[in-house]
C-alpha cells in the first residue's frame, strides 16, 4: 500500500496526457496511489493473478493508434522492478500469457515504467508494464521522456528518424513536419486522445 506518502511520491500530474487522464489521477493530492486498491471506475480488472501479485485491465487512456492497449499492474505498491519477487516473474508471465491469449495477440510491444519518473515518463509511481498493440493507421509511439517542449520532442524524434535508426519508413519524418502544428497549444505537445476509447 502506498499510506503515509507525499503526493510527488506518488506520481507526477505534470506528466498526464490530457484531462482525463488527470482527474483519474486526483487522489495522489490526498496521498492515496491510483495504482492501489481500491481502483478508480474505469480500471476494470480482466485478470488477477493466483498470489495477488498482478492485475490486467484495459488502459483507460490510450495512445493514439493503438489497437490494443493494456496495463498489466503490480498489485502490492512496487515502485521498482528490482522489487519483484521470484513468485512475482512467474506471476508476471502468467499475465503476459493471459493477455496474448485473451486479445488473441500474434505480436506486441511491452513498455515498463520502473524508477525514477524523470526517465520512466511515468503518472503515477507503482509499477506497471503497458502492453500494446499498434492499429496500422499511423505511427506508434512509447514516451520514456517528457518535458512537453516542441523542440526537444522533435529534436529526438526527427532526428531519430532522419537516422533511420529504427528502420523508419521513409515519409515519416515529413508527416511529421507536416503536422507539428496540429499537435502544439500554447507551445506544449498536446495528447490528441483525450478520453477512453470505447
């Protein structure tokens, strides 16, 4: 459980992506992790591991283009996945298993926010993996850093594409020019997703 800790012990507002993913994150004023049981409405847990060491539910707010995006959660308030125990790993297979199975998965992504928010990107501080799926209808994303500057953002995108370092398909890099304006307000990288995808 997360008692007794400050607020920016639990998560990072300034990190959310819109909104909606804010007000889920309302409790971490108060003290309370939105991680820990019990869980906000919209986490709907599809499975639970036989120990009680992890959760799978829907992601309630997606990145864009994502066919499927789910959290697989540490249920005791981990903030490291060097706290894993040796009966978590196992539990934390069996949840993979589970989510290729019950999505009827032949390919996916898995992005682990552990540690230090400054390098993870991460809202809240428990642990969790999200597992996703890109839709085909345009670029996918993962952030591991987020300082909401249109120059810094870009700087590593494009640049990593221009590198091709990730065998980007060529074009990528000019939709991205193209668009730069379409995704900043007020000079800040806005989360075009604004609410759960239903």
């Amino acid at each position: 459980m997360s008692d007794n800790k400050k607020p920016e012990e639990l998560g990072r507002i300034e990190n959310a992506r819109s909104d909606f993913q804010r007000g889920l994150m309302e409790g971490i004023a108060r003290g309370k992790c939105t991680f820990c049981p019990p869980l906000h409405p919209v986490n709907i847990v599809l499975w639970e591991s036989p120990r009680k060491l992890w959760q799978v539910w829907d992601h309630p707010c997606k990145y864009p283009h994502q066919a499927n995006q789910v959290m697989l959660v540490a249920i005791p308030h981990w903030t490291d996945a060097d706290e894993i125990t040796d009966e978590g790993w196992i539990e934390f297979g069996e949840g993979q298993r589970f989510i290729k199975k019950h999505f009827n998965l032949t390919g996916r992504n898995l992005v682990m926010r552990s540690g230090d928010f400054d390098l993870t990107s991460a809202t809240i501080a428990h642990l969790h993996c999200q597992v996703q799926v890109p839709d085909k209808t345009g670029p996918c994303i993962a952030v591991f850093y987020k300082d909401n500057s249109l120059t810094t953002y870009l700087e590593i995108v494009t640049g990593a594409f221009k590198k091709k370092r990730f065998g980007v398909i060529g074009g990528l890099y000019d939709l991205l020019l193209r668009t730069k304006n379409d995704w900043v307000k007020n000079g800040k990288i806005e989360d075009v997703n604004l609410g759960p995808k239903h």
